[in-house]
C-alpha cells in the first residue's frame, strides 16, 4: 500500500493533536472545581479549549454558551486535518457537515415540538457555510414546523423531511424525523467508503460503523421497550438500517415478552459477549464505548489516513462529551464519584 506524503502528513497531525489531549490528571481537576466558572477558567487556561474561550468571561459564561464553545474546536481541527489531504478531508467533509445540520435539525425539531421554539442557540464556523446549502442561521428563529421546512427547503433533506408534516392539530413524529435523518447520515458514509475508500481500509470502516448501528439499534430495543408502550412494528421502523443483524432477528428481540430476558438474549450474541458489560443498567454506554475503543487503537496503529482521521474526529466528540458531562454534573452538585462514572475513559 503506498501512502502519498499528504496521507503521512495527515497521520502525523492527527497523532500530534491527540497527543495534547484531556490527560487524566485534567480530568481529576476539572472533577474538583465547585461551580462553571471555576471550570471555565481552567479549561480556558490550561487544556487546548483555551483558544475557542479566549474571548469569554469565566465569570459571567452560561453553560451552554461554554458547551457550543468547546464543540467548535472539533470543527476547527476537522478542517486543519482536511487541509493536509483534501483527497481525505473532501470526501468525508460531506459526512461530518451532514452529521452537524442534522445535530442543529434535531434540536431546533425537539424544541418546536416542546412549544419552546427559538430557544437553540449554536456556533458554527464559517467554513461550515460554504458546505451547507441550509439556511442554518434561520434555525434559531424558525416558530413551526413550517419554518424549518422553509429553512431546508432548497437542499436534500427536504423530501426527507416534508412527509413528516403534522396534520392541523397532529404531533411532531421527533422519533421518526430522528431516525429518517440517520438513516440518511449512514447512506452518505457508506456511499462514500464505497466510492473513495479502499481495502483493507474499505472493510475495516463498513465494519466499524455497521457495529455502530447494530448496538445502538439493540439500545434503542431496549429503552423504548422499557420505557414506552409501543407496537413492535414502530419500534422496527425506528431501528436504522445497515447493520449486520437481520430483520429477523431484530424482530425476535422486540417481541420477546419479558424485557430482562430480552436483554439476556443480546448479551449472548457475539457482540453482546465481546461489548455488553454485566450492568445492564448502563447499556446506553456500550456503543459510544466500542467506538472509543476502536477509534484509541486506530489512531495509534492505523496506516489508512481515513481511519486516522475518523478516529481522531471521534475521539474528540468523545472528550468534548465528557467534558459536557462534567460540565452538567456540576451544574446540578452531583459528586465527582458520580460524574466519574458517566465518563468514557
């Protein structure tokens, strides 16, 4: 396999960068401050977030504001990585923008749903703008469903979204919105693994993100059987499609009886064997856990700038997760222990 200097280039950025990554000793610090200024102010002074909140007040920064902060960085070192290798950034450039407008969709949705439209705010940089052909900046004033159709009306999603229009007096369908933009999101990753990625790379991602959709479809089994009274046909079409698993076998999950069995049942497949921990009671982690492990490995051993560069994406999404986490845990006075355990490390 030979690698271009530009592929190199990307590899060694993307290892440098992880290199200056949350060290456990930050996070043990971060655990310790009392309240969001504390926080900010060490995230601002000593982490690489510094450079994204030089310009914010520790003293007076809203939490959310702190948050949107900390996810612009990933966009930032996701076009530094890009310009290295513009055969590597370009291609899943229109996998990572996709992944951010449906992000922005799904909250401007959920909030028109709530009765509380106009109340998302997010920061995006520029470059995003001349990769999108929404009108993202209209999201935040959008009042109805109406409005966020207009907003997307001369791009793609547009006839993805307008079937879900309410009837006069009928609900939002969020889950079926939710699961009609990701389905959607994995159709563009895997057209583009296709079409720009070879092997052994090629087999190695289709298989990474296949996982990916098998677990968090086995999740989704799991959570809307126990928390919602709904009809094994709709939990069906909630599932993505892409996965390994048949529609056979998703179906003989939904229709087990007995929710505990039904886990039982997951946890002896292959997967469930290799990723499912013993506490059922956290099985919200294991995909995000199977993806930080292999993005950690990938990052480390992998020759294919792709991977590099998908897994240093992801590691990042991972961090900025963790950091939302604490960020959140001390807004509500949960205790380090208790914020410790939420975190993927």
């Amino acid at each position: 396999m030979i690698i271009s200097y530009a592929s190199n280039a990307v590899l060694s950025k993307a290892r440098a960068m992880y290199g200056k990554r949350i060290s456990k000793k930050n996070y043990e610090e971060l655990l310790a401050c009392r309240n969001i200024p504390d926080l900010a102010s060490y995230l601002k002074k000593k982490t690489p977030y510094g450079e994204v909140l030089k310009d914010i007040n520790e003293n007076s920064v809203h939490r959310s504001d702190l948050e949107d902060r900390l996810k612009l960085k990933l966009f930032i070192d996701f076009e530094t990585l890009g310009r290295y290798d513009l055969s590597v950034g370009e291609h899943f450039c229109d996998y990572f923008v996709s992944r951010a407008e449906i992000e922005q969709f799904m909250h401007t949705i959920m909030l028109i749903s709530a009765g509380k439209p106009g109340g998302y705010r997010f920061i995006i940089p520029d470059f995003f703008y001349g990769h999108t052909k929404v009108d993202l900046k209209s999201l935040p004033s959008c009042e109805s469903f109406d409005d966020f159709l207009r907003c997307v009306k001369n791009s793609h999603y547009y006839e993805i979204l307008a079937p879900f229009k309410p009837k006069k007096g009928g609900r939002l369908d969020v889950t079926g919105i939710e699961t009609a933009l990701h389905s959607y999101l994995y159709e563009v990753v895997f057209g583009i693994i296709d079409k720009y990625v070879r092997n052994p790379a090629k087999k190695q991602l289709r298989d990474f993100f296949s996982l990916y959709i098998d677990l968090n479809n086995l999740i989704k089994i799991t959570r809307m059987k126990k928390f919602y009274k709904l009809s094994d046909e709709y939990i069906l079409n909630c599932l993505i499609k892409g996965g390994t698993l048949s529609k056979e076998k998703l179906l003989s999950f939904i229709e087990t009886p007995s929710n505990k069995q039904m886990m039982i049942d997951m946890k002896n497949t292959p997967m469930g064997k290799k990723w499912f921990s013993k506490n059922l009671d956290i099985v919200d982690k294991v995909p995000r856990n199977m993806r930080f492990n292999w993005c950690k490995h990938n990052i480390r051993f992998s020759i294919s700038p792709q991977i590099v560069l998908m897994s240093y994406v992801f590691l990042e999404e991972t961090e900025i997760l963790n950091l939302t986490t604490i960020i959140e845990g001390i807004k509500y006075r949960l205790s380090p222990d208790e914020i410790r355990k939420m975190l993927i490390v």
